[in-house]
C-alpha cells in the first residue's frame, strides 16, 4: 500500500514538474521579448513549439531517472536542490545537443534556452519548498504521521528515538519501545512507554496503530528474531533494520536489490549514480570538443616529436584503470627511441620514493619531451583515453602494472575511480610530493569526491600547467 502510494505521488509529482517547465517556458519566451526590448524580437511562438516534442520527454525522463523523486522526509532541501542543479544541468545538455543535432539553431536563441533554464530552475524549486511547507504543516497539526514502534537493547534506540521526535517533520511518531528482556530499557526510556518484550509483540501490534517497527539491536541479537520478522511481514507492518553494528569506517553503506534478492552493499567509491554519470558526460563530451579544437596542435607537436628523434610519435603504455583494469594510455613521445630498455640502466637515479620512478634530469628525455613534459603537453592524446572511457579528466593517476603489484593493501584504494588526466597530486606540487602523500591525496578525492571539487581541480590545473609545474 504505501509503495503504490509512493509510486502515484511520484506520479503526480512528474507531471507537476512537467507542467510547471512547459508554462515556464512560455513564460520565458514572453520575458525574453518585453525585457529584452534592445535585442532582436524572437521569431513567432509557433517556431519554437517544437522544441517541447523534446523537452516534454527528456525532462520526464531525466527526473524520474536521476531519482529526484524519493521521499523527502529525512532529505534536507538543499540536497534536494543540488540534485536538481544536476538534472537541470543534464536536461540543458540533452536540449542543447538536439538543437544543434537537427539544426535548430537557426532560430533558437541562447539567452530564450538561458532565460528558460534558469526559471524552470527556480520554479522547480519553488514547487518543492511548497510541497514541503504543506507536507510539514500537515504532520505538525497531527496529520499523516507514521505510528512507529522501535525494539532496542541499548541507548543507540533511545537516541534514535529523540532524534526522530526532534525532527517532527519527518512524519514519525513513536509510540513505545520494545526490549530484549524485561530490564533492557524499562527504566531509561522516559518520556517513552515501554511496551513490552519481543515475545509480547503480536499482542502490542493487534492492540495497537503501527505502521513501521523499527530494529536497533546488535547482530548476535538479530539472528534471534526470524519468527519476529515473519509476524510483521504476515501482518503487513514495514520493518526496518538499523545497520549501523558492521565494522565498516569509510565504506558508505546502501540497501539494493537483484532479481528481488535483497542486497547490503558498502561502496568506498563515490555512490551519487548521478552525478558520476554527469562527471561521464561531461568527460565525453569535453574530450571530443578539447580533440577537435586542439587537432591543429596535435599536428605541431607531432612534427617537432618527429623531426628530432625516430620512432613513433604517440607512445603507448598499458596502465591500471578502474579496480584494476588494463587498458592502453596514449602519451607524446617524450624520449628517446628504445627509452623503456634503457630503465633498468638508470634505476639508480629514482628521485621518487615507493614504486614510482621518476627522474628531474632524466637522459632518456629529448628536448621537445622536457618542454612538453614541463608543460604537461606529452598528455594531450590522453582525451583519447577519457573519449573511449578508459579515463576521466580528473581522477587518480594512472598507475603502472608492475607499481600496483607493489601496493600496499590500504593503496589499492585508489583504483576504486577512473583514472584521470589531473588530480590533487596534480595542483599540490605533482613530483614534488612523496609516494604516501600522493596516495593519501588520491584517497582524500575519492572520499570528498563532488562535482563542484572536479570543476576546483580543473581550474587549479590551467595555471599550474601554464606555469610548467610539471617535469
């Protein structure tokens, strides 16, 4: 019942959403004319009418695919705003890309497609503070509150408790505790009732309004409670487990699902599905315009790599990707033909510690290849590698097979993320930093990772490239 109710109020939500972006856009075409009166007038409406046939569906679409529409009880709205930048942001994208794909240009304009962005954006929002205020104002004068019930054997179901009674918007009301045996919490749970044990359940639940119990025991206790478990799901009362009792310090924990086979996963990655798909779009798509607006440069440094020394222009190397996977990285030739036999020759002269090897002066090096490397230009054909996938433009660095072999446990982390062409190793002094920092800082992004830190990185790289920070 309440996942049919979730699913019609998704629903409706859609289509408040969609309604609302189609009489912004209206709205927006009218703005566009009386405010920009200096500016050349629009064509007629009828001319801009079809760009609903693909704002209609890909807006539809996006929503309900980025999952803008779960429960808001517990979410906070600026979370909620966020979520909404990003689907906007990919909505804008996907528009932009028809315009272009079936040449619309000719009569959209790009403050029109700006203007609308912009107030679709807001109105949206506005749309979700008002659902908020009635929903809350609902709950506060009594109104759609979820009777809940908590079974606990220790004070993490007492605080947990007070917090749910504290944040009164979530829609939650508990009534009792159950304990684990007769003294557990009787006499520190005031102002709570205490209800009873786990063998008076069944008798608390028929005599009772419950919606939801919710379970805050230890795992020793858990695998007690299998008939308890099969009670409510007889009776048709939504269960909850709390899970906070495994080991885990960084991995962030998630409930899914396979084939109807419920799932506990811990992901030490990024788990924003989103807004790594957003980070893979914008990888793609900036790529293909840096490879195409750089090609006559390529041209330049091809020929300068080519008349200096033989051999090829573009060397190529296997690296380590994502959670180990091997895959060809595309540098300019920055050294002598032969170079990776002459390694061992030179071992001795590794100014990096751990299995990195890294030379200031290394001999092997032309002189086209120091300036490129100085400059970071002996990586431009890695948009290669960010077009096909096999890496992103901000993430951990590429490691070498044979360096991944000499990792420490903790190191392998890093491996959790696509590779990337810059990072925070990148912009915090590249070579000049130790191995165990350098790991540390890989570690740091994948812990922080946001878009808006890509975007930080991306921007502190322009200088340090301008500036040849790099060796």
């Amino acid at each position: 019942m309440l996942r049919q109710r979730a699913k019609l109020v998704e629903n409706a939500l859609i289509i408040t959403d969609v309604g609302v972006t189609v009489g912004v856009f209206f709205a927006a075409y009218g703005l566009r004319n009386s405010l920009f009166r200096g500016l050349d007038r629009l064509f007629p409406l009828e001319h801009y009418l079809y760009m609903l046939l693909v704002i209609v569906p890909v807006w539809a679409f996006t929503f309900k695919y980025m999952g803008i529409y779960r429960s808001f009880r517990t979410t906070p709205i600026i979370s909620e705003i966020k979520e909404l930048i990003k689907v906007i942001f990919v909505c804008g994208m996907i528009l932009g890309f028809a315009i272009f794909l079936f040449k619309f240009q000719l009569v959209a304009s790009r403050l029109f497609i700006a203007l609308f962005l912009a107030l679709d954006f807001l109105a949206l929002i506005l749309v979700r503070v008002a659902v908020r205020l009635v929903s809350r104002w609902v709950r506060k004068s009594g109104y759609n509150f979820r009777n809940m019930i908590i079974v606990g054997d220790d004070r993490r179901a007492v605080d947990f408790a007070r917090m749910a009674e504290q944040t009164r918007w979530w829609g939650y009301r508990v009534t009792g505790f159950i304990g684990i045996d007769r003294n557990s919490l009787k006499n520190n749970i005031a102002p709570y009732k205490f209800l009873g044990v786990i063998e008076d359940i069944e008798r608390v639940v028929s005599n009772s309004v419950v919606d939801e119990v919710v379970f805050l025991v230890n795992r020793k206790t858990l695998d007690t409670l299998e008939e308890t478990f099969l009670f409510l799901e007889d009776v048709g009362i939504n269960t909850r487990v709390a899970l906070n009792f495994f080991p885990n310090v960084i991995a962030r924990v998630s409930i899914t699902s396979l084939h109807d086979i419920p799932l506990l996963s811990f992901s030490t990655r990024p788990s924003d599905d989103s807004s790594l798909m957003v980070k893979s779009l914008i990888d793609r798509l900036a790529s293909l315009v840096l490879l195409a607006g750089l090609s006559p440069f390529f041209l330049l440094i091809a020929l300068a790599v080519k008349l200096e020394s033989k051999g090829r222009v573009i060397y190529s190397q296997t690296r380590c990707g994502m959670n180990g996977r091997r895959f060809t990285l595309y540098k300019f030739r920055s050294m002598v033909d032969g170079a990776d036999k002459m390694k061992r020759d030179i071992q001795g002269l590794n100014e990096m510690d751990g299995p990195v090897f890294k030379i200031k002066d290394d001999p092997r090096v032309t002189k086209v290849g120091k300036f490129l490397r100085k400059m970071s230009l002996d990586e431009l054909p890695q948009l290669l590698n960010v077009l096909k996938g096999d890496m992103s433009l901000v993430g951990p660095r590429a490691p070498l097979p044979e360096e991944v072999e000499q990792y420490e446990r903790w190191q392998r982390r890093r491996l959790s993320m696509r590779p990337g062409l810059t990072c925070l190793w990148q912009i915090n002094g590249r070579n000049k930093v130790d191995f165990l920092k350098w790991m540390a800082m890989d570690l740091e992004y994948i812990d922080n990772w946001n878009l808006k830190l890509d975007f930080k990185i991306m921007l502190k790289t322009i200088p340090a490239v301008i500036l040849g920070k790099g060796w």
